[in-house]
C-alpha cells in the first residue's frame, strides 16, 4: 500500500465519542430543515415509507461499507480510493467536491438558524403577521445573513482546527445529547396541543396518490443527504477508528439515531402545524416562516420554546458542517500533507466565497441563474439530487467489484474475534442490488425533474473528473 497521510494518525478517544461524531455528521439541517417539508411536499406517510426502506436497505448498508474502507485504509475518501484502486480515485475526487458544494449553502441556512435563536428571543414572535415578511426581508438583506453565517463558519473552524478527538468528538459529545433532550422536549409540549392528532395523521397515514417517480429520488437523495453518505464522509470518520469496534453495529445506532431524530423532528413540527391549521408543504420556508408562527401563538411559553428549538437546530447543523470541513481537510492532511491548521483556514476561505454568493442569491443576486437556477440551489440540487446518489453507487460498485470479499469479512469481523451474521446479505445488497436500485431510481428521478441541464452538467462534471482525477 502507498504511503500517504503524515504518519501519526488521529483516532477518536472512545466508542461513544465516535459514535455521536459520526450521528452528529448525519444528524442535521437534513433532518430538521429538509425531512419536514420534504414529507410535507410528498404527501407525508406515503414519502415517509419510501423514506425507511431507502435508510433500511440502501443507506445503512452503504454505511456499513463506508465505514469499512475508511478502517481498512485509514485514509480519508480520496486516499482511501487511490491506495486500492488508482482508476477510483476520481470517486474521492467527487466526494471532496460534494463537501464544497454542500458547504457552498449549508452555513448559510446554519446562519439562519443561529440567528434565529436571537431573534426568537428580541421579539421575532410578538407580531405573528410580519413573521413571513421578516423572513423574506432577513434572507434577501444583502449583509445581515452574511454575518451570521460568517460567525456560523468561524465556529465550525474553531472546533475543526482543534482535531479530531479534541474538537469534533468533544463537540458531538455534548451537542447531540442536548438536541435529543431540546427536540423530545418540544415534541411533548406540542403533541399535547389540542388538533395536534391531523398532524399524527399526516405523519404517520400515507397517502399513495401523492408518490411519483420523482418522489423515490428525492427519497433516495433525502437519505444519502441525511446519512451523511456517498461523499466519503463516513470514510473518513470510519478511517479515525479503532479495529475494536464493531462497525454493522456502529452503523446500525448511528442509523438508527438519525431517523429517530428525522421522525422526532416531524413530530415536533406538524402536530403543531396542524393544531394551529397552517400549511404543511409550505417548503424550505417551513422552519424559518411556518414554526414561528405556529410558536407566536402560544404567548409566552412560545417564545421559549422558539429559542430552544433554534439552538437545537443550530447545535445539529454545527456537528455536521463540522464533518463536511473535515472531509476537505483530511483530504489535504492525508494526501497533500499539509497541516491541520492551514488546510482548515485555507478551506474556509473558499467556502466563505461560496456562502456569500448563496446567501446574495436569496435577494441582490436573486437573478443571476446557473443552468436556470440561483446559486443556493444550484449547489443544494446538484448534491442532493444528483452527486450523493451516485457517490454512493460508486462505493457500492468499489466494494462489491473491486475489493476482496477476504478482506471485507475479515474488517468487518475484526479479524474473525466478533460476529457478522449477515455478511452474505450485505455483501450481496452492495455488489447486485444496490447498484442497480440507484441506478434505476436515479434515472427515473432524474428524468422526471424539471432541471434537466443542471442535471447533464452534473453528470459531465462527474465523467470529467472520472478521465482526469488518475493523475491526483
Ligand atoms: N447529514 C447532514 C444533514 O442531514 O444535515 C448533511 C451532511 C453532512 C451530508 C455530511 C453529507 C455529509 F458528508
């Protein structure tokens, strides 16, 4: 095996530390900001349904393989790749890129939410009518956003430049206990509402008239996004791992919190909604415009419940904007050899251009189109729609075709000292059926979106980097 990385490799210091980096990594604006109105615009039940057998049998199985290659290797994504296979390191190549794009919008939104926590408490909800406007008013000003998301970004480089144990694991460790103590506290209070019972229903009851096949992509797409996966992310986390652990079963919990959190996050949004007769597929706006709302009618307790549910939303994105400089930063660290420090601040320069541009794109540049859409969503789209579906075919073609099964077995075994009693299951979900179920929902979903040339620039961008990334 090649020689990369700077010889000392960091490791999380316990099991739960690496557990809760790595649910912090998944948990996050994806499972409090998008799985809401997502279910809201595909008719609830019936998304929600769709939603689990994609988590069920695609993602934790893809987790379970990122994992894998990152402990073998002990490299991050591109590393991981290259060392086994140099043709794949174009696949690593699209993972860092992902992490850029998705941090091009991702502070942003973090931003938001940040100062929300503020205004929640300055008065925000004392006039539930000028809730909207203030929204669209806030995410259009041309400096304002930028603010908070440049102080947004500066927290993440704090905690990102202090390492892996003592900043990402140390983090996690005590933001992820709080957002579930924040989010069961808030989804409590509001099932209790009087009406709260239609938005069980809406929840919980599907509704099949509302599936296309559109509606399987963004299922697909929702559950990479929210697992954080097929973009090396969990690679890397896996990569700074010790070979005690069981990995099927750190997936399985790290699996297992994040769709607890997506659901818990439903249940602390519409039974409210509905309680207080609101639209549920009011879309991205949902959080910032809807739940403000519905808060300001509660008086005062509202207010409360506000702030906390800002700083929970908050804390969740922080861990996994967090992950996403990390796989950046790995990156440079493993394969460039530069320092922590440096590769964090330079990364950050780039990604503050790209935030200011997404968050200018919500007022000053909202006409300025990439491929007919502003910048924001030309970042968010092309990640979540196109890149992490096939990031995450990719790994399963890597695993399944061109590692050995020997060596998978034994990783996953540690070395034949613990059980993996589905191993055949796995292993042939990752080589046959996985593959082709993305293959098949991604060009079904990808036909049936209205971005058409968005989507053929991302697939070029993809074989782009598949003829030129060998030389990396
Ligand atoms: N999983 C995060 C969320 O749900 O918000 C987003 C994310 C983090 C995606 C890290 C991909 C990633 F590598």
């Amino acid at each position: 095996m090649e020689k990369t990385g700077n010889g000392k490799r960091e490791n999380w210091g316990s099991k739960f530390g690496f557990i809760m980096a790595a649910a912090g990594s998944a948990v996050g604006l994806g499972n409090i900001w998008r799985f809401p109105y997502l279910t809201g615009e595909n008719g609830g039940g019936a998304f929600i349904v769709i939603y689990l057998a994609c988590v069920l049998i695609i993602g934790l199985s893809i987790m379970v393989a990122e994992f894998t290659v990152g402990r073998r290797t002990s490299l991050a994504a591109v590393g991981a790749y290259k060392t086994t296979d140099r043709r794949w390191t174009f696949a690593g190549v699209l993972g860092v890129l992902s992490a850029f794009f998705i941090m091009g919008f991702y502070p942003v939104v973090g931003g938001w939410s940040a100062a929300y926590i503020f205004k929640s408490a300055t008065g925000l909800l004392s006039d539930p009518a000028a809730i909207v406007d203030t929204f669209s008013a806030f995410t259009a000003n041309p400096i304002e956003p930028i603010l908070w998301m440049l102080g947004y970004l500066v927290v993440n480089v704090i905690i990102v430049s202090k390492g892996v144990k003592g900043g990402i694991e140390a983090a996690g460790k005590v933001l992820m206990p709080t957002l579930f103590v924040l989010l069961i506290f808030i989804s409590i209070r509001n099932v209790m509402l009087p009406g709260a019972g239609a938005g069980m229903e809406f929840l919980f009851k599907p509704d099949w008239t509302k599936v296309s096949g559109g509606t399987f992509l963004a299922a697909l797409g929702q559950a990479f996004f929210s697992l954080s996966l097929g973009m090396g992310c969990m690679i890397t986390y896996g990569s700074y791992l010790n070979k005690k652990e069981s990995l099927p079963s750190s997936a399985l919990q790290v699996t297992i919190m994040d769709t607890g959190v997506a659901i818990l996050a439903g249940v602390a949004i519409f039974p409210a909604l509905f309680a207080y007769g609101m639209e549920p597929a009011a879309g991205p706006s949902l959080i910032f415009m809807v739940l403000p709302t519905v808060f300001a009618e509660m008086g005062g307790f509202g207010v409360f419940l506000s702030i906390i549910f800002f700083i929970a939303f908050t804390v969740a994105a922080l861990t996994s904007s967090v992950s996403l400089l990390e796989v950046v930063v790995a990156y440079l660290i493993d394969e460039r050899k530069m320092e922590r420090k440096k590769a964090v601040y330079g990364t950050a320069a780039i990604m503050v251009c790209t935030g200011i541009l997404s968050s200018l794109s919500m007022g000053l540049m909202s006409e300025f189109k990439i491929l007919g859409v502003v910048v924001f969503d030309f970042f968010d789209i092309l990640t979540d729609k196109i890149f992490l579906a096939i990031g995450g075919m990719f790994i399963a073609i890597f695993v399944g075709w061109f590692m050995k099964k020997e060596d998978l077995k034994d990783e996953l075994t540690n070395g034949g000292t613990i059980k993996f009693g589905l191993f055949e299951i796995w292993y042939n979900l990752i080589k046959f059926v996985i593959p082709l179920a993305i293959a098949v929902v991604a060009f079904v979903g990808i036909t049936s979106i209205e971005q058409t040339s968005l989507m053929i620039f991302g697939l070029a961008i993809i074989v782009v980097l598949a003829i030129f990334s060998k030389k990396l």
